[in-house]
C-alpha cells in the first residue's frame, strides 16, 4: 500500500472521519506492507496543504489509536497480523508547501531552481532555508520519529521524492556550503534524518521514498496541450536535477541513484520505494495516466511507456543494490493486466513488493480479491481518470469520486465537475462523470476503450 498525500485531516492535523475510513480500507485490503497510509508532517509549515496529517505530541494518540485499529481490522479480515507491516511516511514539503490554504504556495527551499521558479514565481523571492533551519527540521524528524514508535509504527519513511525538501536536497549542485555542490554534501540532510531517527526511535526500521530519476519540468503546448519540456535557461549541461541526463535532461541518469543506494546499504536502511519525478512537473513520470490532471497536460507518450520506463529503472536498481529491499511504483496504469505483470514481474527478481497507490482508492480489496478469488471486479479498476488528484487540487476532500460511490454521492463531486467544466477541462469516467472536450491519444488503446 503506496502512501498518498491525503487532504481531509482536521485543521490541527489529527486524523479526520474521513481519513479513518481510507485508513481502514487499507488495513483490510490484503496488503500486508502498508508503506504509511499518506504522507504526515513533521512541521506546521511543512504541511503540502492545510488538511494534511501532522505528527506532534497532540495528534499522536490520534494517529496512533487509528494504527490500532487498523491491525484489528486486518487480524478480524484475515486471521493473523504477525506479517503485518505498518510504517509512517514523514514529509516536510518544501518547495512546495501550502498550510493555509491550497491556492498560495508558501515555499521553503533547499535553492534557486530558474526553471520551477518561472512556473512557481513565489518561489524566486524565497530565501533559500538556512544551515541552521536545516539542523531544526532535522530535530523535528526526530521527534516525529520518537512519536511514530511510541505509536506502534514499524518503520518510517524519510520521504526523499516528488520535489520536496529531502528530494531536492539530492539536488542542490548549486546550494552553497555543507547542503549543496558535491554528492557527499548533497546527502547529509538524508544522513542527518538517518542518525536522528537511530537515536530518537533505535526500534525503527527505516525507509526511503526516493525519486530514482527526474526531468526537467513539463508544461502544455499551448497549441496542443500535450506536455512539453521547459526552456532551460543557458547551455547544456542542465545542473538543476537529480538523477537526471545533463546533456538530455528528458532521459534518466540512475548513476547518482545507485551511488545512494550503496550508502542506503552502508547506513543498514534497508527498505527502497522507488518512484520518479514530481506530480507537481512531471506527473507522467510517476503517475501515467491517458486522463491527466486539471492542471497538467496531456501525455508526452503513450502511458505504457512511463509505466515501462519506471519499472526497468527499479529492476536495473534493485540488481545493483543487493540486500536492499525495494517496492516499485507505477503498477496502476497496467489496470486488468496488473496481477499478471505483479507475478512476472516478481518472478523475474525486479521487485521485492508489487506498489499500489490509485488503484487502492478505487478498489481497496484488489490484492485480497487478486490471491483469493484470483478474479478481478472490473467496473472498480482504477482507469487513471485523475480525479483523485483534481479534487484535491480543488480544495475537495481525498477520494475516487467516479468509482467509489461513497464519494461519488457526495456534495464535493457537483463541485467538481462544476469546477472542471468551468474551467474548460473535464475528463471522461465513470458514474457522475463527464465528457471530455479533449481529444487524449488513443492509437494505443487500453483495456477500457
């Protein structure tokens, strides 16, 4: 069970109705590596939106109530928990961070990146964070870390993905001092979360969430609307990436990547979730889909070929790093294929655990029904239709509104298709759906259409 960033905590980040009924959908899902339910803070303003999940002393026992509840309700499922494995993703946003309201950034940033910041303009008037406000986010991690096993989490994850600090830190060529410049200074922030969380929480395992590669950031063709690279600005080499082909800044480059997981080995943190990119620039590197969302652009390639590319790169990986445990992503776009791509793919030693992320909002029983009835319920497979990323986007709570009824009757889903259709943007899918006025290439054609 991938984690995902949720938007329907309470203001002070405890858990809200809402996020119990997700949280418990997963516990009885059949998966029995539950890599953090969503994303949580360690910070106030470190909260990628105003309703995310937050760790301090006051939402712990929330947290950790709703984690006992949690292992009820697979032990009453399935019999047994003594193969349950429950960790806590910790995040701190950065660049990207939003705690009071959805629509204003209000960034916190490792460097200057010219090329995000002419997409994001707040962030070329933030002051790049300080030595010693990194040495207090560390601290924060910590303390996150202590709550966590206090709470009765297995592991956390040290989130180093999609744009946020951790990730951008492994690319801070141009941070001056002991965060930026070489390879050794670029994972001290990671090394630093490392040692705080082995002296605050020593019960823990760790994990990292790692964008194995990037890209230079992606935009709309203004004539077509299919996503195309950003202008660098200056020559090649492009330096502003991590895990990125500095001559050709669309390819991956997994150099840099499997240097980390050597020192991943070296510090004994065994558990490896690979992902790529950022959805906030790059969603068809992690999330391909034929139906982006609202505010993206349509797909630079047939999906199947993100899908392709992230699973060779964790396979090429996972060979280079043995003794590393690792969990690949961008399974859900494979859709009625998936169980058979899951077992091959297991059986050629590219994975260790098969990821799922969308595709558990949509049907959270896929991996039970997958091992016990071995058939699939088709009308409940995700169909990548992004509302579950549009919502959020929209200031709406988490969930899939065109296939999970729950959502779908509620109020949140008029609101969104309202501001879908004002918006000129709207995207085909299921029950209370609606068409599209865009054309998304289907000479490729899918298991739905």
């Amino acid at each position: 069970m991938q984690p995902m960033e949720g938007w329907d905590a309470q203001p002070d980040g405890t858990p809200s109705d809402l996020t119990r009924r997700r949280w418990m959908r997963f516990a009885r899902s059949g998966a029995k590596l539950i890599w953090g339910g969503e994303a949580v803070a360690v910070l106030p303003e470190a909260r990628a939106n105003p309703h995310q999940l937050l760790l301090n002393e006051r939402t712990a026992p929330a947290l950790a109530h709703l984690r006992r509840q949690m292992v009820e309700a697979h032990l009453e499922r399935f019999g047994e928990t003594r193969d349950l494995v429950i960790g806590l993703q910790l995040t701190h946003s950065g660049r990207f961070s939003r705690p009071h309201e959805e629509t204003r950034l209000e960034p916190i940033i490792a460097y200057h990146h010219p090329v995000l910041e002419a997409r994001y303009p707040a962030c070329a008037s933030a002051t790049p964070v300080s030595d010693a406000e990194v040495g207090r986010i560390v601290e924060a991690f910590g303390r996150a870390a202590r709550l966590a096993q206090d709470s009765g989490f297995d592991f956390v994850d040290l989130k180093h993905c999609h744009g946020y600090l951790g990730h951008e830190f492994l690319s801070a060529h141009h941070r001056p001092g002991p965060y930026g410049g070489s390879f050794e200074n670029r994972t001290r922030f990671l090394r630093e979360l490392v040692g705080v969380v082995r002296a605050s929480a020593p019960a823990l395992e760790i994990g990292i969430r790692l964008s194995a590669y990037d890209s230079i950031p992606f935009v709309a063709d203004a004539q077509t609307s299919r996503g195309v690279p950003m202008e660098a600005p200056g020559e090649l080499p492009y330096t502003w990436g991590f895990g990125v082909d500095v001559q050709n800044p669309v390819r991956p480059d997994l150099a840099e990547a499997k240097r980390l997981l050597g020192l991943l080995r070296s510090l004994n943190v065994r558990l490896v979730n690979i992902s790529a990119g950022s959805p906030y620039y790059s969603p068809h590197l992690q999330r391909p889909a034929l139906f982006p969302p609202c505010d993206a652009y349509l797909p630079p390639e047939d999906p199947l070929a993100g899908a392709a590319r992230l699973w060779a790169a964790t396979a090429e990986l996972k060979a280079s790093a043995p003794g590393l445990v690792f969990v690949s992503s961008g399974a859900t776009y494979f859709q009625d294929y998936l169980p058979h791509f899951a077992q091959a793919a297991l059986r050629a030693g590219w994975t260790d655990f098969v990821g799922l992320g969308r595709m558990m909002l949509a049907y959270p029983e896929f991996p039970a029904d997958v091992l016990e009835k071995g058939r699939l319920e088709r009308k409940r497979i995700c169909r990548t239709f992004s509302d579950c990323t549009n919502a959020p986007r929209q200031g709406l709570a988490s969930g899939c509104y065109p296939l999970d009824s729950f959502y779908n009757e509620r109020p949140e889903a008029k609101q969104l298709q309202a501001r879908k259709a004002g918006a000129g943007y709207q995207v085909p899918g299921g029950r209370g759906a609606i068409k599209s006025n865009l054309t998304p290439d289907t000479s490729h054609p899918t298991p739905d259409n």
